[in-house]
C-alpha cells in the first residue's frame, strides 16, 4: 500500500514536471520567434527555457506544433481585432481599425508576421484561428467598399501584400525608427480611400525618419546584404 502510494506520487510530481517545462518552453518560444522569426534554431529555444533539446522535441515533436503553442493568443488576438473591427458604425473605420492594429501587433513580434505572412502547416487549432480572422476582414473590406470608401478592386490578396510591405519596412527600421511603419501605412491608407473630390482631407501624418536615423537603416541594410562600406552620417 505503501508503495503504491509512493509510486501515485511520483506520478503526479513527473506530470507537473512535464508541464512546467512545456509552460517554460511556450514562453521562451514566444519570446525567440518574436524577437528572430519562425525559422529560429530550436536549440535557441530550449537553451531559453532551461531544458535540452531532448525535452523540448519530447513535448512538442515537431516545429509546428511548437508553433501553434507559443502563437495560439497572437492568433486569438488577431482573429478578435478583425471581429471588433466590424462592429464600428463608420465602414472606412472599420478598415482602418483593423489594418493599424494587425500591422501593429507585426511591429511587436516578427514571429506573429512570420506567422500570418508565409504559407505554413500549422496545427488544426492554429488554422481555425487563422480562417476566423481572415473571414471576418474580408467582411470587413465588403463594408468599406459597399460604402464607397475603398477600392472596389482591393481583395484579401492585396491585404496579404500590404502585410507583406510593412514587415520590410518594420525589420528594417525596427531599431532605429520604431514608429517609421506608421507614416508609411498612413501613406497606404491614404492611397485605398475613396471619396467623392475635395471631400477627402488627408490628416497629419506621422512623423518620418529623421536623416541620421535613416542613415543608420540604410547603413545596417548594407551590412546585412555584404555591401561595401558604412555609410556615414
């Protein structure tokens, strides 16, 4: 009796070991893929979480479900800002909305632009997230063209490209002009509306790259890419 009952609390304290380093292994994929994309050693990640690679291939076997594990709240996020987005009155809001708040989480994660920009096999639940979002922004993008406020011939492809555009511009300006992929979606923005002449007011844009800044983007593109050279300030 004795025993079994030793052998019942080995158990249980295997089971919460088990789980404590799959939570510590979550995390520190979240952390890694959001700081150097999806195609990140997994060594990385384990080193991160305290574990060996061993444990972490015990717990998630393949990169994809490690995947679906470390992004299922960026997606959830993701899929919940397109839904909110439909609930505003004004349609063009409504665009808008949704297309800040998704370029916004890019800014904050390159995994999550990884994620939602390239073409992978993620898990079932991960797909399930990902279709809701996408569902509801193509309502999204109905409304706003219904209403005469985006192009007619704006499709979700063309969102998938603008998603696309802004994860060059975040990588590259990451660093040294965090905000810089502001300006340049304003400008994107700008350029889909609709509106009957001189009804359109465009309005302040934000603030771009100071000179030096851009300098120093330009000069760390070069390094990356093998050119020649600093460029100086």
């Amino acid at each position: 009796m004795v025993e079994l009952q030793r052998e019942r609390h080995r158990g249980r304290g295997l089971r919460a070991d088990a789980e404590r380093n799959r939570e510590r292994l979550v995390k520190a994929a979240q952390s890694v893929f959001a700081e150097g994309g999806l195609n990140v050693a997994l060594d990385e990640v384990a080193t991160r979480a305290g574990v060996g690679i061993a444990t972490l291939y015990r717990r998630f076997p393949t990169r994809e479900e490690l995947v679906a594990a470390a992004f299922e709240a960026k997606l959830t996020d993701y899929a919940v800002a397109a839904e909110e987005a439909l609930t505003r009155r004004d349609p063009w809001d409504s665009f808008v909305e949704l297309v800040e708040r998704i370029c916004a989480m890019q800014a904050d994660d390159r995994g999550f632009t990884d994620l939602i920009t390239m073409s992978l096999p993620p898990a079932k639940h991960s797909a399930e997230l990902r279709d809701r979002g996408r569902r509801a922004a193509m309502k999204v993008i109905g409304r706003a063209q219904e209403a005469g406020a985006l192009r007619e011939d704006l499709v979700l492809e063309d969102l998938a490209l603008l998603l696309m555009a802004n994860a060059g511009v975040v990588r590259a300006t990451r660093d040294v002009a965090p905000h810089a992929w502001r300006r340049w979606l304003a400008f994107m923005l700008d350029g889909l509306r609709v509106a009957p002449r001189g009804a359109f007011r465009p309005g302040p844009m934000p603030a771009p790259p100071t000179p030096a800044q851009m300098a120093r983007i330009l000069n760390g593109n070069v390094l990356t890419q093998g050119g020649a050279g600093p460029v100086h300030e």
